[in-house]
C-alpha cells in the first residue's frame, strides 16, 4: 500500500539489497519430528512455536521492573475449548458451565491482587488482546461516553478526520478497561482475535498444546497508556540492533510526536540499552517490542530537577509480518526493518496537508468501522470530517459510510 506519509521513505529504500532472516528460537526440522509433530503440520507447528516464544510469561520475569504488574492465569486443554465453544455459540454450554465458573473466580482473584480499590485492569492472552472486540460495538455505553468527552468542546469545523480518528483510538482502549471476570468474558466472546489464537493453540495435539499452554494476563490498568495513545511505539530488532521504530497508530497525527519527535527517539533508544533488555536482545536476536512513552512536560512543572520520559514495556512479540508495521511496511520496508542504521517514523503534519483532503478521509475509514462512522454522523452530521467525506464518497455511493458494505478498519487498533 502507499500513502503520502510512507511514499518518501518507501522511495528511499525499495533499492536496497536484501537481508537474510534468521532466529535463535524457531524449532529445526530435527526437533520438529523429536517432539512428534506430524510431517504434514511441522511449518505450521513451527509457526506456531516460534509466536508462543514471545509471550508475556515467557519473558515477564525478565523484564518485570518495566511493565505492568501482571497475574497469570493457565488455561488447560479443556477450558481452552469450553471458551472456544462459548465464542462460537455465544453461550456457555452445560457442560461447560464447572470450567468457566472455575476460571472466573480464578480471573477474579488475581484480579484483586493487580486491581484492588477499583482501578481495573486490563486483559489479553499471552499472546494477544481483545482489542477488536469494540471496533464494531456501537453500543458501548464506554466509547460513547469518552467520544462526548472528547468531542464536544471542538466545534464542528475542528471535528475533522484527524480529530474523530485520535479521539476513537483513545475511547476505545479507555472502554478495554476490565473490572471483573464477566467483563474478561465479555471482551473474549466478541473478540475474533481471542477465537483466533485459541483455535490455533489448541488445533495440534493435546500433547503439544501442553507444551505451550494459553493463560489469561491480568494486568495492572495504567490510564495514561489508554488515554494517550500519541506514546505508544513499535519498535523492530533484528541481529541484536535497532533497527526501526514507528508511532504505533500510523492514521493519526499527533502535534506533540511531530514536535517532540527527538525525544521520543532519544527515549527509545536509552531504554533498548538497559541491560535487561539486552538479556531478552541476546536470548532472541530478532523480535518487535512496544513501549509507552510519557515525556516530562515542556514547561519544567514537573520539578526543578529534569525529570527522565516514563517508558513501559507493553509487549514483545516475533518479528514476523504478522506484527503491524505501524508506518513500516514488511513488503517494501523489509531491508530497512531488517538493517542499521535506525530509522525512527512518525506522522510529521496532518494527512490532509502531507497529501490531499482524500488520504485523510481515507485514512478515516480505514480506522473507524462504517458502523461506527454511521453512529457518528448521526450525532455530528455537521462535522467537518463527513462535509469531507462525502465530496469523496457521497452517500448514495455504494462504498460510503452510510452502507453496510464499506471496507472493515485497517486501524492498528484491529492489528496485532
């Protein structure tokens, strides 16, 4: 794909030679047929184990002083079903009603521990989250109070693409907040990432599946990281250097990013050379972490001393096309993902001013589902991101807002 905002850096780099992959954790053919993996499933297996290296458990320990503080909670062979049929049938079966009674009260008593005096939580596999569960939910009580919020002091003429995307991508992770284990299974049911990789975790052998088991992280609720998605990034390590980053919602321009662009890169790179990251760097070789950045504010009140950024580990995962670029594409930006020197990424002006009015309206309806964009005309028909709208996509068009057929979200919110 292309845009006004990769086109320039895709222009430099698509030249560049090719480098090779590789990983100190993807299993060899020799293991592969050593751990019983049927012939016809051993790349798919590997596939499969090469993504489970990268879980919270498998490297929480290591890196612990710098995330969330975090709860486990296994899921056996069954329970992992029991979920899987409560996603697909959208009630729990009687005959699993024990398994998932017994994981709520588990859900709920590690909760209490990382979530005590009503903070929350927030809750995902130890692979991925439940973040598409709301992307299409247009009656999240949640989302549509905090897009009033965020909405309703601009005027109709500042309610433009860029404003409805940032403020959507905020409601959203803000509305991810847990506090019990009914609202854990409210998110895995609607959640077809959720389905996805419990489908895949427990589609080879039960054996295996024992190998690499599931579990539900119950972590600590952070309202910064929610509210202020503009210090979130994705970062790419290849051959144990840093080699790209990228903010990690790409539709969105942040005026701070743009201006403080140093300071995150500087923030970024102090933090990849800690020396507990540097344990994780050694033991993989290759991987794609995200962080949250909270730079000190500009004006010096937060002290007389200067006050170091505030960066948390969210995750790691493989560095694998399966993890969102963010403004990286594993297509035409490979060698670059895969090579120093760095290279650091973010939106440096509005869309709409880098290209034309279309790419931010573009950009719009790649990140907020056509549900959603409906529920929102109806409640700003005056806004200036649907005056912009429908100069590109009237509402008769077949592809507009207004019809069920639209293109579904690319967003980074419904990426990996």
């Amino acid at each position: 794909r292309t845009s006004p905002i990769l086109d320039p850096y895709i222009a430099r780099h698509t030249a560049m030679a090719s480098t090779s992959f590789s990983s100190r954790v993807r299993l060899s053919d020799d293991k592969l047929a050593e751990l019983g993996v049927r012939a016809s499933e051993r790349e798919a297996y590997r596939r499969f184990h090469y993504k489970m290296q990268f879980t919270i458990s498998a490297w929480y320990g290591a890196l612990e002083a710098h995330t969330f503080a975090t709860e486990f909670v296994p899921l056996d062979y069954d329970t992992a079903q029991a979920l899987l049929r409560y996603h697909r049938t959208k009630q729990v079966a009687a005959a699993d009603a024990a398994r998932i009674d017994k994981l709520k009260r588990a859900i709920d008593a590690k909760a209490a521990r990382v979530g005590g005096g009503g903070g929350g939580f927030f809750v995902k596999l130890d692979t991925r989250s439940p973040k598409d569960a709301l992307l299409y939910d247009v009656d999240d009580a949640t989302v549509n109070a905090h897009m009033r919020a965020k909405l309703a002091p601009l005027t109709d003429a500042q309610r433009s693409c860029n404003a409805l995307v940032s403020a959507y991508t905020a409601a959203v992770l803000t509305a991810m907040r847990c506090r019990t284990a009914d609202d854990v299974l409210r998110l895995f049911n609607k959640s077809y990432r959720i389905s996805g990789d419990i489908s895949q975790a427990t589609g080879f052998t039960e054996q295996l599946y024992a190998r690499t088991p599931l579990s539900v992280c119950i972590r600590a609720w952070n309202d910064a990281v929610a509210q202020h998605p503009e210090g979130e990034f994705r970062c790419f390590v290849h051959n144990d250097r840093l080699t790209a980053v990228s903010q990690y919602f790409a539709d969105t321009y942040f005026e701070q990013v743009a201006r403080r662009e140093a300071e995150y890169r500087r923030a970024v790179e102090q933090f990849f050379a800690k020396a507990e990251m540097d344990v994780i760097t050694r033991k993989y070789g290759a991987y794609v972490f995200d962080v949250h950045i909270t730079l000190p504010p500009e004006d010096g009140s937060g002290g007389s001393a200067p006050q170091p950024p505030r960066v948390i580990l969210l995750e790691l995962n493989p560095f694998h096309i399966g993890a969102g670029g963010s403004l990286f594409d594993w297509k035409t930006d490979r060698e670059t993902m895969m090579s120093a020197p760095l290279e650091f990424r973010v939106v440096r002006e509005p869309v709409a001013k880098a290209g034309s009015a279309k790419d931010a309206v573009d950009n719009l309806r790649g990140a907020i589902s056509d549900q959603y964009l409906r529920y929102l005309r109806r409640h700003y028909p005056n806004a200036a991101a649907f005056r912009e709208h429908d100069r590109y996509y009237p509402p008769s068009s077949a592809s507009s807002a207004s019809s069920p057929d639209a293109p579904r979200p690319t967003t980074a919110l419904a990426a990996a």
